[in-house]
C-alpha cells in the first residue's frame, strides 16, 4: 500500500513537473520536480525524526501523530501499543492474581535457580523455614536450611520428599524440577499428622494392652478350674474375680463405643431443652451412692435455666467427672458440684479435696488410656476413657473442659459453655 502510494505521488509530479517543462522550458520542469521530492524527503525525515525520538523513551499514551502514510503507520504503532499496554495490565494482574493464591497456600513455596538460589518465597515458606524476604533473596537455600537431612538430599537432587525436625516443628520437604533449569521447593508442616499417628499408635498399643491384661485373667482362671480339683468356695472366688475381669473389658468396649459415635457424630443439636436441675440432682444422688457415706457430697447453685443439647451426652460427660472426683478423693473428703452464670455463658464444675495432678499430667489427662497412676486407676475401676469422653461430648456441645488442680490439695473439672448453649439467652427456643 505504501509502495504504491508513493510510486503514484512520483508519477503525479513527474506528470505536473512535464507540463511545467512544455510551458516555461526543461529547465523550470526539472527544478519543480526537484523541488516537489526534496519537500517529500524532509516531510518523510521530520516524521523519521518524531519516531526515533518516540522510540528512544517510549512512554505509554505518547505516540507521535502524522499526516498522509505517516498518519497510517503511526496510527498502526500506536494500537500496537495500547494493545500491548492492555496485555501486560492483564498479565500483571493475572500473575498477581497468581502469588496471592501461592500466598495463601498453607504450604511453603520457594522458587530456586538452577544453582539454588532463591528468587521467590511465599509467607508459609518465611515463616516455616525462618527465611527474610529483605535479605534472603538471592541466598543458596542451603546456606539457610542447613539440617543434615536436607543438604543430602538436595545434593542427591531426588524427587521424593525428605523430613526435617525443628523445636516443635516437623516439616516435609520436597523438590520439583520445571522450566528450563528451575526448581521449586515445597515445605509442609508434618507436625500435626505426625502427632496423630503416635497418637493412633499409642492408642491401638492401649486398647491391647488394656484387654489383654483382664483376658490374661480370666484364660488364666479358666485354666486352673478346667485343671484342677477345687473346692466349691474356691471355684466361686475365682468366677467372682473371672466376672470382675469381664465387667471391665464390657465397660471398655462401651467406652470405646461411645467415643467412636462421639467423633463420627455431628455437632449436637440446639433445639432440644433439657432441665438442668433434675439432671444435677440426679447427679448428686449419683455422686452420693458411689461415694457410700465416704465423702461429703455439696451441690451450689442458684437460677439453674435450660441448656440445650443432647441430655445423655451431657449427662454422661457430668457423670465422669463426678465418678473421677469420687474415684480420686480419700475417705472424709469433700466434692463439690457447682453451676454458676455470667455474661459469657454458664460453668459446671466439680471441685473435690483429693489427691490432686502434677501439672505436667494436665496437658494429656484427656487422652485416650492416659492414665496418673495406672495401678491406682485400675484398683478404682476406671477404663482411662472416662475423660475422653466428656472433652468429645462437651466439645459437641460448643464447651470446653477446664482443668485446674493442686497436688495435695485437690481439682477442679469445669465445662464451660457459652452464652447460645442457654435457653434463656436464646430467644428462637
């Protein structure tokens, strides 16, 4: 288009410079044609000009305007140029889009050169390898992370993940190649699975154990009465204690029963009421004939309103606590049930004057098969599941469970609920 455009202008002043010749000589049509392609060439320079001035400092928005072809060519260059401004906008903000999503990852990512060298980090990764964006960019990733485990492997330049250990704080590590020569390093806290794996270890180690010790009983007594000769009193004594083995693998299995529906049931519902005053007075007739006369049983409370739940997982997180007291209390001690309100919600508790907890046991009593003093809690008739099962019904019921103690002086058990948990406060019941 511009060839021949430009081919056209030629031979129009060709055309007008022959006529200028026919009327006032050769000499005058030679000079207008000179004179009509010199202006040509300094309208084409002066444009050359704007452009290579644009060109020099290209700032957006600030192509040059032209005339005639120039208007086409610049205005061709200056869509071209919008169109480009419009592309990088949107790649600008697709690739912000981009780190605020690897931002928000809760694991830690860390781009690396091919020498190791880090180019990007999100905040997971700062915060769980102890990286600086302000002066570790740029640094080889093993100058900063500098456990054994991880050196090994990133010189041994494998796929799989690798594990390393800081206070507190298990992370895996993994590499994975793309681009050219690029790698990315992901870190993810192990520190949690970790922890319940020992905790389903551990809990799979009690459960045998726990049965195995009443079976071993019982196959033992079994055993002597298949074999031997005994007397009727003794046979007696011995399916006595057999019964009393029995009882105590039957009450671990509704335990564990009651635990498994527990987890695997929904949150407790809110639309049921349950009288809360018949349920503390049972439970202090409860209290009082575990207790046989051996302990002084106190219930304090003032305005008892309706809470709601599910009443017989309330009924049988109260009841452990209370059975905990009593189990843990000497002869000539005191346990006290209390209800009290505020502004927060509501708090049940039982206090005694029993043996107490050293502080470092607290933390785990709601463990699974945890136990103080195993032999103690055996001789008491407890399954060590007893505390589990209050934090998991409690914790249905939006509550928490509270312990304070003082070794030789005694605990305090407290479920608190929160302010939606009572009728009263909740004026859609």
């Amino acid at each position: 288009m511009i060839y021949r455009k430009t081919a056209l202008l030629l031979v129009a002043l060709a055309g007008l410079a022959a006529l200028a010749g026919l009327a006032a000589g050769a000499v005058a049509g030679w000079a207008f044609f000179a004179i009509s392609v010199t202006t040509i060439l300094v309208w084409h320079v002066r444009h050359l000009a704007r452009l290579e001035r644009w060109l020099a400092n290209p700032l957006p928005g600030k192509v040059p305007e032209g005339q005639g072809i120039w208007d086409e060519v610049l205005g061709a260059l200056h869509r071209l140029e919008r169109e480009t401004a419009r592309r990088e906008k949107d790649l600008g903000n697709a690739l912000a889009h981009m780190r605020r999503a690897v931002q928000a990852l809760p694991d830690g990512v860390v781009i690396l050169d091919s020498q190791n060298h880090i180019e990007w980090f999100n905040r997971t990764a700062e915060a769980q390898l102890q990286l600086d964006v302000r002066s570790d960019l740029g640094q080889n990733i093993a100058n900063l992370v500098r456990e054994p485990e991880f050196i090994e492997y990133l010189e041994a330049a494998r796929d799989d993940a690798v594990r390393i250990t800081r206070p507190g704080l298990a992370l895996s590590l993994q590499l994975i190649s793309f681009g050219q020569a690029q790698k990315m390093l992901l870190s993810r806290d192990v520190t949690q699975a970790e922890r319940v794996d020992t905790m389903r270890r551990d809990f799979v180690a009690n459960v045998s154990h726990e049965l195995r010790t009443p079976l071993t009983v019982l196959v033992g007594f079994l055993e002597t009465i298949h074999n031997l000769k005994l007397d009727p009193q003794r046979q007696r004594d011995y399916i006595g204690m057999m019964q009393e083995q029995a009882s105590r693998m039957q009450r671990i299995i509704e335990d564990l029963l009651t635990l498994s529906a527990l987890d695997s049931a929904p949150p407790a519902t809110a639309d049921r009421s349950i009288a809360l005053q018949p349920l503390l007075m049972r439970l202090k007739a409860d209290a009082e004939a575990l207790s046989a006369g051996r302990h002084t049983i106190r219930m304090q409370f003032e305005e008892t309103p309706d809470l709601l739940g599910v009443e017989s997982e309330l009924a049988s997180a109260f009841g452990n606590l209370v059975s905990n007291a009593i189990r843990y209390t000497p002869p000539g001690g005191t346990v006290t049930l209390a209800w009290r309100e505020s502004n927060e919600g509501a708090r049940f508790s039982v206090e005694d004057t029993g043996i107490g907890i050293e502080a470092d046991h607290i933390p785990r009593l709601t463990e699974r098969f945890y136990r103080v003093d195993r032999s103690r809690s055996r001789e008491t008739g407890g399954t060590g599941l007893g505390l589990a099962i209050a934090k998991h019904a409690l914790a249905r019921h939006d509550a928490t469970l509270e312990i304070e103690s003082t070794p030789g002086k005694g605990s305090r058990f407290s479920a608190r609920f929160p302010a939606r948990r009572l009728a009263s406060k909740n004026m859609t019941v």
